[in-house]
C-alpha cells in the first residue's frame, strides 16, 4: 500500500512540477509531451526511493 503511494506521488509530483516549466521555456503541452513526462518519471522518482527507505 505505501508502494502504491509513492508511486502514485511521484507521478504527481513530476508532472505538477515538469509541465509548468515546460509551458515557461515555450514549448506546447501535448498529450504525447505529458503521457512522457509521466511514465519516466514515475519510475525514476520510484528508483531514487529505492535506497532511501528502510530496510
């Protein structure tokens, strides 16, 4: 269940913080652009919690 949370977040967080700065450097918010944007960085967020949490 906390897994599912954190993936979640992560996800969250990466677009929340991603597509605003995409929008500020000019570029367009495509459906293809944000689909991206969301599923590496799920993973990548997941990634770096890996040795983050406790054994």
């Amino acid at each position: 269940m906390q897994t599912a949370g954190s993936a979640g977040e992560s996800i969250a967080f990466g677009l929340g913080v991603t597509m605003p700065a995409i929008m500020i450097l000019g570029f367009d918010l495509e459906i293809t652009r944000v689909m991206l944007v969301a599923v590496t960085g799920g993973p990548l967020g997941i990634l770096m919690m890996i040795p983050l949490r406790r054994p």
